[in-house]
C-alpha cells in the first residue's frame, strides 16, 4: 500500500490507524492482530506492515508512506 503523509507525523498515522483498526474490531469485521506493525521511519519516508485475515489464508501488506 502507498499512502502519502501531507499533515503530522508517520507516527501520529500509525497509532491514529491502528485505534481506527481497535475500533472496527467492536463490529466483528476486523481483528486487532490486523493492526499495523513495526513501523519505521526516516524522515521523509516511512514503512510498516499488517496482516490481514482470510478465510483461506492471510495476507501480509507492507505499507509505504511518502512526505509531501
């Protein structure tokens, strides 16, 4: 996943997605295993990466953000 960082910090969309995440969990459609991970930043790019639950099998999605 690209997403592109216009306003605060890597870190503040880190934990401002993964409350979104803790959230969604209260619906039964997400897990908070889903939440992101391990992020690391530099200071105009940063990364981290989830997993995400399938019936089947699990999908694990790195995350790229770019300050603009």
């Amino acid at each position: 996943m690209l997403g592109f960082v216009e306003d605060k910090s890597f870190a503040h969309w880190f934990c401002e997605i993964n409350k979104w995440i803790a959230n969604l969990t209260k619906f039964g459609n997400w897990k908070l295993s889903e939440s992101l991970k391990n992020l690391q930043q530099c200071k105009t790019y940063a990364k981290s990466y989830s997993s995400s639950h399938r019936p089947t099998d699990d999908l694990v999605l790195f995350h790229f953000w770019i300050k603009i």
